[in-house]
C-alpha cells in the first residue's frame, strides 16, 4: 500500500509526490489527435451526402481529405516531439502509420478505387479512434533521466 501524504510530513518539509503530468508536447499532441478524429469522422459523413445525391458532398469530401492529409502531418510532427522530449516512440510509429495509410487513401480515393478506398477508410477510423483514446487514457509526462553516480 502506498503511503500517503499527511500534514506532519508538510510541515516537516518532506516534498510531496510526483504526479504524473501531461508535457506540453503531450498537449499538441492529444490536440492534434483530437483534430484528426473530428475530421476522420467528417469524411464517412461528406461521402454519405455525395452518394445521397448531392454533388456538392463530394466538393467537402475533397476539402475533408485534405484536412485529414494536413492534421496527419501535424500530429506527425508532434508525436516527433513527444518521442524526443517525453521519450515516448509508440505514438509516432502510431501516428506514421495512420499518416502512410491516409496517403494510401487519398491516392485510391483520386484514382476512384473504391475497392481500396471504403475498407480503408473503415480501418483508419478504427485506428484514429484507437489512437485517441490511447493518448487520453493515460498521462504523457516527461521522463527524466536517471542521476549519474560514477563521478
């Protein structure tokens, strides 16, 4: 069982506990990840309104795929920043993987290759909703490196 924290030990000057905080580079991050879903999810909607028969769904599911494109770039270069500062790797192989598939997808969506592009866009939705909620659960803080003391 942890110890806890008492008023003695505050007024003995005994440091409280480390909590575990977000880094900034953690916040840009879960930002962007955030942006990312919003805008994944806009595009099944933009589409369904194309194929409901407004041509006017495929004009906002094009401007959608290039938001998407965008955001992905973003949360790129942050999750780079959270592998640097917060020495975190796993959301930047996430994030490159979910950046190389809507790449994929964008390519198959110009191309008109529907046999790619709907099982796609199914599977990086799952996978943007997967990578949201990993980067909310848990605290992204900032690890530091442990004390020297051969010197």
């Amino acid at each position: 069982m942890k110890r806890q924290a008492t008023l003695d030990d505050a007024k003995a000057g005994a440091p409280p506990e480390p909590r575990a905080r977000t880094a900034a580079s953690g916040w840009v991050l879960r930002g962007a990840a955030t942006l990312l879903l919003i805008g994944g999810f806009g595009q099944p909607a933009f589409a369904g309104v194309y194929l409901s028969g407004d041509f006017d769904g495929l004009a906002w599911h094009v401007v959608g795929a290039d938001l998407v494109s965008y955001i992905s770039l973003v949360q790129l270069g942050a999750a780079v920043a959270v592998w640097v500062r917060v020495r975190r790797a796993w959301p930047f192989w996430a994030t490159l993987a979910l950046t190389l598939g809507i790449a994929v997808q964008y390519f198959a969506g110009v191309d008109g290759a529907l046999w790619l592009h709907l099982p796609l866009g199914v599977a990086l939705i799952a996978g943007i909703a997967i990578t949201f909620a990993a980067l909310w659960l848990r605290p992204l803080p900032r690890r530091s490196k442990e004390a020297r003391t051969d010197a």
